[in-house]
C-alpha cells in the first residue's frame, strides 16, 4: 500500500510538472506573438517605427547594436541623418556606441557593423534569422535531435532573446556545440568557442573547462580565435574601439552593474549572485566579494569536473553552462538558452522524464520579471543552483552504479 502511495505520487507529480510546462509556456508563446506580431507592421511602406514593448525602445537591445554598428562607420553629425522614420515620442537616441557606453567588447562590432548596413527593420529580421539558422546548424552538427532544437528555439529564454534581439541564441549555441564537439573536434570546437569573446560573459567557465580537461588543441583554437576577432577589430576600426572600450564601455558596464536593484527595470531579469545580493540589500562591496568567491568556487569546480574522465560528457556540459550563469556578474535570463538547450538534451536521455526544478528553470525567464516585482527580490541563482544540483546529483549516481561491481549469476 506504501509503495502504492508512493507510486502514485510520483505519477501525480509528472502529471502536474507536465500540466504546468504546457500551460505557462503556451501563455509565454501568446505573449511573444503579441509583442512581436506589431513589428512587422515596419514593413509596410511608409509606416513609422515606434517604441517596442516591453523595453519602451525600437526593436529593444538590437537598437543598441545597429547603433553602435554605424558609429564605428560615420560621425555623429552623419548619424543623425539616418534615423529611420519614426513615431512621435519614440525613444531613439544617437550617436550610439561607446560614446554612450556600449558595454560590449569592440569583436562585438563585427556583426553590428554588417547588420547596419541594412535598414533599421530589415536589419533586425536579418539579425534574428541569421542567428536563428546559424544555431540550428552548430546543434546539428553537435549531434542533437530536431525535437530537441525545436523546443530550444522555442524555449521561453529563447523566445524573450528574439523579442531582445539579443545574442542569446547564437552564444547558447555555439557554448553547447563548442563544449559538447571539443573531444571529436577539439580544434575547431576551441575556435567556435572563441567567438564568445563577442560576449564573454557567456562563456565566461570556457577556459576553465578547457584547461581541466588538457584540451591543449582546443585552447590553441580558443586562443587563435579571440587572437583573429581582436586583430579583425584593429584592422576594421582602429585602436580607437578599444581606447573607447576601456573608457566610456567600461565606465557604462560600470554603470549597469553597480546600479541599486530596481524590480522595475532589466536588472528583474538578472541572473548573477551579485543582483541578487544587491537585491537583498547588500552594498556593492559586499556583493561584489559574494560574487567573485562564487565565481572562484564555480571557476574551480568546473576545471575539477572535467578532469573527471568517467563523467558523461553530457553532463559535464549541462553543469558548465548552468554554473557559467553564477559565475558571470553581469547577465540577464536571455543568456539561460544554453541551460535550457541542455536540460532538453537530458531529458531527452531519460525519455523526457521531467520534475519541478525542470519546470522551474524553463520558465523562469517568462516568470523572473513578475517574481522579482512581487517580491522585491532576484531568484534567478537559487533556481540556476537548484537545477545544477539536481544534474549533478543524477550523473553522480548513473556514476556510481557504473563502478559498481557487477553481481556473480546466483548470488544472492
């Protein structure tokens, strides 16, 4: 009868881990289809672009980057004459760049630059299918299954990355296709990882795992890639870029980073321990040193968890791109797509067996904002840490039963 009990419990909580997936991330697609539905309305010939929800700006944080892509191309007097047709009131300041602290690293204005020569709305469909694609093709050749990389690109991180028009697809990507390519294609895996050096936050635990896992291949491809974006940049900009970069960026990533929590703006959709912390009230030094002894101990466990020869590769992943989202100071809930891709790939392992922590972590980017208003408070590392332990504890014990000794025929 207990086991009864037991049983159906079990049941009852894959029933109502699956109920709840569906409903709340049918909601999240609504709302993504609402929000993105109006923008194609800037294809109509002579309409005027206005200020997108639920950033208050033209195309959200896209505008941020074809901006910053035409800075690098004209003068600020030049720039003023290519605003695009635009509603009264709307919110599209120029002349963008580091001029107004572009906190991204100048290898960052490689694809910018390319996208500005498009016009404003064309630019953002290129900008959203090109990454699209791109990321289907780095998870093909990764080995996943069309199932699984149609949930990811429909995930709720995945899907508040588009309405961004962020880069949180392609570095999910090219972060689990990197890591997850890196024994049978150490050398180009290493130089697909290099390329987060565009937003290294994403693959801020990359040298960690390569070096744990002597992966001297790999950071030769890591290395030499960082070595081309950098000398790309150069070439293209000039020195400038990155006096800029060290100057106004930093001193505008400063900005961010530093700021008091406030539920209502992006930092409700953080995900480092140090938001969290200033969400509890904490003064920058104090979650400045939480962080980084947070980053330290993640740092240190991630180049100790791909020493591990007997690990699955699947979950040394999974964890490397959970723990990489603890490890950043500065992050949002678009850059959980990594996370999200490998917790599919695992329960596609298990026969899509999935509990709450599941459920949590992929919806939380839908759920963060509201949570964080209610509350007061940024959860985002507890349910980051919480589907990491779950991770860790299931490939600890699949490691355990592989080392045990097999039983003799007879024994009892």
């Amino acid at each position: 009868m207990y086991r009864c009990l037991i049983r159906y419990g079990q049941i009852a909580g894959r029933l109502t881990a699956w109920f709840g997936l569906t409903a709340f991330w049918a909601l999240w697609i609504g709302v993504f289809v609402h929000y993105m539905a109006p923008r194609l309305g800037y294809f109509v010939p002579g309409a005027l672009i206005g200020n997108d929800q639920p950033c208050g700006r033209p195309e959200c944080d896209f505008t941020d980057f074809w901006r910053a892509g035409l800075s690098v191309r004209f003068s600020p007097g030049a720039l003023r004459g290519l605003v695009p047709p635009l509603r009264p009131g709307t919110l599209f300041p120029l002349p963008g760049g580091y001029h107004e602290g572009f906190p991204y690293p100048p290898p960052a204005l490689l694809p910018a630059d390319l996208v500005s020569h498009l016009p404003f709305e064309a630019g953002f469909l290129a900008w959203t299918l090109v990454w699209a694609v791109l990321a289907v093709c780095l998870w093909r050749w990764a080995g996943l299954s069309w199932l699984v990389i149609m949930a990811s690109l429909l995930s709720p991180a995945a899907l508040w990355n588009t309405m961004l028009g962020q880069l949180g697809v392609i570095g999910g990507a090219i972060l689990v296709a990197g890591l997850l390519k890196g024994a049978a294609r150490p050398t180009s895996a290493g130089a697909w990882l290099g390329l987060l050096a565009c937003k290294p936050q994403t693959g801020i635990l990359v040298p960690a795992a390569l070096l744990g896992q002597r992966s001297w291949r790999g950071i030769y491809g890591f290395a030499g890639m960082v070595a081309l974006l950098v000398a790309m940049t150069m070439l293209l900009f000039g020195p400038s870029v990155w006096l800029g970069y060290f100057g106004h960026g930093q001193a505008g990533a400063a900005t961010l980073l530093d700021a008091g929590f406030a539920p209502r703006t992006a930092q409700a959709s953080g995900v480092s321990v140090f938001w969290a912390l200033r969400s509890l009230h904490a003064g920058t030094g104090l979650a400045g040193v939480g962080q980084m002894g947070v980053s330290a101990l993640v740092m240190a466990f991630v180049m100790w968890l791909w020493a591990q020869a007997r690990l699955d590769r699947h979950d040394k992943v999974a964890l490397t791109v959970l723990l990489s989202l603890l490890a950043t100071p500065y992050g949002y809930t678009d850059d959980m797509v990594a996370g999200s891709v490998m917790l599919a790939v695992l329960a596609e392992r298990r026969g899509w067996r999935i509990g709450l922590a599941d459920v949590a972590f992929w919806l939380w980017p839908a759920l963060c904002p509201t949570v964080s208003l209610l509350s007061g408070v940024l959860f985002t590392p507890l349910v980051v840490a919480l589907a990491a332990w779950r991770v860790w504890r299931a490939a600890a014990l699949r490691r355990a039963v592989a080392v045990l000794p097999a039983t003799p025929t007879g024994a009892r």
